[in-house]
C-alpha cells in the first residue's frame, strides 16, 4: 500500500515529490525536506535533500516538484518507499521544505539532542 496520495508522486521518476515552495516556477533550487516529530513518547526526525525541478503541468500557487537526489534514493529508497516508512513511523504527513542543503546539519542536532534519526 502505497501512504502517499496518487497526485504527489509523478509516475515516470520515483524520485520526485510535489512539494509547497515560497515562490512558483523556481527550478535547480537545492531543498532539504525534513520533519521533527513526537510519537510512542519519543521524538524523532529525519531530512533528505533535492532539488525543484520544472513542473510538468502548469502549477498555481506556490508548488512545485522535487527531485530527491541519487544518494538519497540509495540511502533512503524512492519517495514512495521513504514516505511509507517514515510514515509508519509516526511521522505527520506535512514536511518543511527549506531552500538550501541542510540534511547534515539536522542529523547532528538530532545527534545533539538525542533524537532518534530515521532515513
């Protein structure tokens, strides 16, 4: 069973997420989607890093898709398979999406304050 809505992964790349973004139409951007949550009476958190690429349908609002990268996909499996891990693992379905490549700091505050860290 697949956790992520139909629309949010794009059938022909299984590495590409439709994500919120503060401005529509910015492409080869460096993201880092993460997520800090709380569940079984622990916190957890996780980030992986990407970049928007050009939508292939005309988007409103501020949308736009990422691509996870290659060591991404090795580390954590597809979008679909990371989701649905993460997913059954407690996590809220919302991510913050943040321009830029922040995954390792993340992974060390998360080290720093013992939070457990899942790919």
């Amino acid at each position: 069973m697949n956790a992520l809505p139909e629309e949010a992964v794009r059938k022909d790349v299984e590495r590409v997420l439709d994500m919120k973004l503060p401005m529509d139409g910015v492409t080869a951007e460096a993201v880092t989607v993460t997520r800090l949550w709380r569940c079984d009476n622990r916190y957890h958190m996780t980030a992986f890093e990407g970049r928007t690429i050009a939508p292939r349908r005309k988007l409103t609002g501020n949308s736009a898709p990422v691509e996870i990268s290659e060591l991404d996909v090795v580390a954590g499996g597809s979008v679909p398979e990371r989701f649905d891990r993460l997913l059954h693992a407690g996590m809220p379905h919302h991510v913050l999406l943040s321009f830029g490549s922040h995954a390792e700091t993340f992974r060390r505050l998360a080290r720093a304050l013992e939070v457990e860290w899942l790919t």
